[in-house]
C-alpha cells in the first residue's frame, strides 16, 4: 500500500485566493442566481434569455453560429432550444440552402417575451455595473474577452 497523500490547507487557500476557474465559477453562480431571480415572474432563465437574444438577428442563424456565441456545444444548445420551442417562443426550421442544418428565429411571441423582459435585463445589469467603480466593468469584460 502507498502512503496517503497529504495536501496541505494552505495550498487549498492559496487556491481558493488565486485560481481564475473558481473565481468565475463563483461569480458565474452568483450573476446567474440575480439574473434568474429577477427574470423568474416571466417564467425566463439567464440561459434562455441570452438563447432568445441571440436569435434576435435580422436573418435566422444556424446551431452553430448560436452554439458558438453562447460558448456552447451543439447537443447542449438543442436541448435548451425544445422547452423555448415548446412554448412557442422560437421556431426551428429546415435551412432551405443546406437541408442538413437547422435555422432558428424567434416567434413573436418570442420577440414580445423578449420585449418584456429587456428593461428587467437593462435595471439588473445597471445595479451591477454599479457595483464595479472606476472603468472596472470594462476592464472585468475585456479581460474576461482575452480567455474565450
């Protein structure tokens, strides 16, 4: 038998002080939880509001134009899209140039919704920004821009 491995508590604190991946896991949570509560009253997630967003776009993107914008892979994208679809608030349809892709538009029922819930997203972002002082929501989004 090999001798336990022992680590010890300050490099598990000097990890919990420094390390990027769990800072913007944290952070990530933590937006997600405001964005969510304050989108909930329209039955919306974080998530699908920035799905339905994306497909605001003068022509209909494809899976992986979205899958790409929202840092997502194919499979996990068209999972998120059905429960949209079911409610009527997107539309997937054969690419008439290429039958093997998938263009996707809001409804607009989906574009309304969207509409509805725009100021809540404009107020939610507004009390974050001013949380950050001093340019630093700039600088925290380009420098979030550099690791994509």
């Amino acid at each position: 038998m090999s001798k336990p491995i022992s680590i010890p508590y300050e490099t598990t604190i000097h990890v919990r002080d420094t390390c990027l991946c769990l800072a913007v896991q944290r952070a990530a949570r933590a937006l997600a939880r405001r964005f969510d509560e304050a989108l909930r009253p329209y039955d919306l997630t974080n998530g699908q509001f920035s799905l339905l967003m994306s497909l605001n776009r003068p022509s209909p993107p494809n899976l992986s134009s979205v899958a790409s914008l929202l840092a997502m892979d194919r499979t996990t994208l068209t999972a998120a899209l059905k429960p949209l679809e079911r409610r009527g608030l997107i539309s997937v349809a054969v690419d008439p140039q290429d039958k093997r892709s998938r263009r996707m538009a809001l409804t607009p029922a989906g574009m309304q919704l969207l509409s509805l819930v725009l100021p809540i997203w404009k107020d939610s972002h507004g009390r974050l920004e001013g949380l950050l002082t001093g340019g630093e929501h700039d600088q925290l989004l380009n420098g979030l821009k550099k690791l994509l």
